[in-house]
C-alpha cells in the first residue's frame, strides 16, 4: 500500500472520550480515541480518490462524525430536520444538474462583479476595528472584520435577504461542532437545540425565497424541480459553509500574520500582492478546511491495496492536528507532501473533480481582501494572546480569537473628547440594495 496511505484504523488520534471539553466538545487531556478512518495524505493520491466518484462515494460527507444520542435526535426529529443527500453529499445522477444551478450563482463574472462591494464591507470592517482599538485599547480581529463580511456578501450573492447575521454564525459554529466535532450527550442536546432552531428559520426563508420576486437560490432550486427539504438540507450546509470557512481562513491567516511565522509580514499583507501571497500559504498549509471525508461504495483498489467496500476514508487537504498527532501548534509545512518540498497545490483545499468547492474563488478574493484592508487600517498592532483557543474539529480548524492591542510604541491619538464608540453591525451593513432578495449582479 503507498506509504502515504495509514491502515485503518488509523494511526491517528482523534478528540474523544470523558476528558472532552462540554463547552467546545474539544479533548482537555491525554484520553483520546483512535480514529475510525483510513487517512490518505499523499496528494495524488487524494485527487484520485476524488476524481472517482463511483469508488469512493462523498456519502458519508456530511453525517455526523460523533453518532447523535436520543435526546439529540429527538430535539432534531421535533422541528422535522431531515438533510436528504442533495449537492455536497450526493452520489446520484442528480448531482449535475443541481450543482448547475448553484453554480450558476458563483460563475467567475459574477465573483469578480462582488469585489468592489467585498472591499466596501471589508474596509468598514477594518475601521470599525480601528475605532474599537482606539475606543477600548484592543480588538478581536475573529468578530470585528472576520465574521461577518463573509455571510454579507453570501445572502446578497444567492439573492436572500441580510438578517440574523449573529444568528446564523453562531448557528453554524454550533453546527459544525455538531456534525463534526465529539460532543458528549448532553453537549450534543444543546447543539441541537442550536440546528434545530437554525432549521426552522431556513425552513421560513426557503417559503418566503419561493414566492419572492426576481432571483435566489431557493428560489431557481424549487424551479428546478426540488423539494422543500431538499432545500433546506443543501442551504443549511451552503449558508454554513459558503462563510463560515472563510471567515475560519481569514481568522488563521490574520493570527498567522500577526504571529510572526509566516512567510509574509504584516506590513506586507497591507498590499494586494501580499494578501494574496499570504492567503494562498494559509490554503496550502493550514486550511480552515484541512480534511474532508469519503467512503468506499465497493471492493476497489487504491495505491496498490485493497479497500474493503463500506471503508471512512479521510482526505488530507492541508496541514492539521488531526492526521499529525503529536504535532505542535504550529502547523505550517507539516503535510506530508510539504516535507517533500511539493505543494498540495492550493487549489486542493477546496476539492477537486464533480464536487470541488463552487465558492473557491469567491473565498481566495474575500480573504485577500479583509487581510489587506485590516491591515492597512491597524498598521501599528500587536497580538494580544499568542495560543488562543482553536476550532479543532475533524474538518475544520481556526482561532477562535485574534486579539490586538496597538504596539507600545504607537503613539494614540488623543482627541478633545472621548472617542466615539464603533458603529452597530446594523449600521455597518445597511445599504441601498441589500434588503431583502436584492437579486446578484448581472454579468
């Protein structure tokens, strides 16, 4: 078997067991639970897993890591939360079709067209941080310019309307720990609790998108021909992962930065070419999104073995603790093929053949632009906090906080009065055009 391959189970440790943390479902200790997958790091042959589709299946994508206890599932089962396989998860002949119509709200042109309003949200972001800093001594870069730019610019992109934003990013925190992390029983109950009250509201809007006027996402699926539930099961995994994750690789690559390991200063994330340099290493080395999972629909062969049918396959896409046990915090450079002096080539982060991210672009260009306008509105800060706490579920991973302070040496302004306070989230995203199911542009 290619050495790049570790056979199941692994040799790999995973959260797990009674030293888990309950507010994060994270391991607070040594007990930890060998992991359940077969993890393929070597990046051709990852590619090759996800250009064969009918071998390796993308049908355990999205079932929950941690099996769901009564208690959950019944909280679940009381708002009829039911997440048919439809875009992410789905191995049918219906596939192509759906994913047509979802990429026909990502096209390149289109992607490019939402730039000038990336920077527009990216740049109040940053000042609004900025007179945080100047207001109250320091800032969390995570919540002041990472957060919420990114669901912004995913509502106005599919057509739906901008609410409830500190709803839906905590919604799809709790979400992901849920279907992806190791929480215990009674961790599990309040996270679905959290999806619960997250599916009732896309329920609403699904209705509501389905009799609006002009252009969204809901809208064109339900032309397309699919079911109430089938929206709600590929928007309740779009609207998470279409921002959370880029908001996660905006917070990694601003805290890498600010760290001082990067290959890139912070000085030089203020230019475009320094973002981009810096996102991409981010991408390669550490992704918000470092592993992704299939399963094996048969007997088939792989790197010179054997795969038994029904084997969890877990893909290395970039460095992460989870395939790296024992590894330090520090992550960058640490996949295999990295070590190698090779790339995993950024561009497999976001997968590769019939199912590779349609948001790929949109995510590189939302990141290098909240990078470069943060740093160019704080060019004088410091971290605050150099081991925060992670996100470090199985397929996902960032700092939950960046936290700056301005360098002693910078002298503060010092106004005649005391300074104003930032502006609202209300007041930072108003704008003509961004009430409800204000349709994408046009190109």
């Amino acid at each position: 078997m290619n050495p790049a391959m570790t056979a199941g189970p692994a040799e790999v440790l995973v959260p797990g067991g009674p030293g888990q943390s309950k507010a994060t479902g994270q391991t607070a200790g040594a007990d930890r639970a060998r992991c359940p997958y077969l993890v393929v790091r070597d990046p051709d042959v990852v590619r090759e897993v996800l250009h064969r589709p009918a071998d390796f299946s993308p049908a355990n994508a999205l079932v929950a890591v941690t099996p769901l206890e009564g208690p959950a599932l019944r909280e679940l089962q009381r708002v009829r939360f039911a997440l048919p396989p439809v875009l992410a998860s789905n191995d049918t002949g219906t596939h192509s079709g759906i994913r047509k119509v979802v990429a026909g709200f990502f096209t390149p042109a289109t992607v490019a067209a939402m730039e000038p309003r990336i920077r527009e949200l990216a740049r109040e972001a940053a000042r609004n941080a900025a007179a945080q800093l100047d207001y109250s001594g320091q800032v969390d870069l995570v919540q002041a310019v990472a957060a919420f730019p990114p669901a912004v610019v995913m509502l106005e992109l599919l057509g739906l309307p901008v609410r409830d934003l500190t709803d839906l990013k905590r919604w799809g925190l709790d979400s992901m720990e849920l279907f992806w992390g190791w929480p215990d029983e009674d961790r599990q109950l309040e996270l679905a609790h959290s999806a619960a009250d997250f599916y009732v509201w896309l329920r609403k809007l699904v209705a509501e998108s389905r009799a609006a006027p002009g252009r969204n996402l809901f809208k064109s699926l339900a032309e397309h021909g699919l079911s109430t539930p089938e929206i709600c099961s590929l928007g309740y995994f779009l609207l998470i992962a279409g921002q959370e994750t880029t908001t996660q690789l905006i917070s990694t690559t601003l805290f890498r930065l600010l760290e001082g390991s990067a290959p890139a200063g912070w000085k030089d994330a203020a230019s475009e070419a320094g973002s981009g340099t810096m996102v991409r290493h981010v991408l390669a080395t550490e992704s918000s999104v470092p592993t992704w999972r299939r399963v094996a629909a048969h007997d088939t062969n792989l790197g010179g073995g054997l795969i038994p049918a029904g084997t969890e396959i877990l893909l290395e896409l970039s460095g992460n603790t989870v395939t790296s046990p024992g590894g330090p915090e520090r992550l960058s450079m640490t996949s295999e093929a990295l070590r190698r002096g090779q790339s995993t080539g950024y561009g497999l982060v976001f997968g590769s053949g019939i199912h590779r991210c349609l948001g790929a672009k949109l995510a590189e260009l939302e990141a290098s632009v909240v990078v470069q306008e943060t740093a160019t509105a704080l060019p004088e800060v410091h971290l605050q906090e150099y081991q925060p706490d992670w996100i470090r579920l199985l397929s996902f991973q960032a700092p939950r906080t960046v936290t700056v302070a301005n360098n002693p040496s910078t002298k503060r302004r010092r106004p005649s009065a005391q300074p104003e306070p930032p502006r609202n989230r209300n007041q930072i995203w108003a704008r003509a055009g961004s009430t409800p199911f204000s349709p994408p542009p046009r190109v």
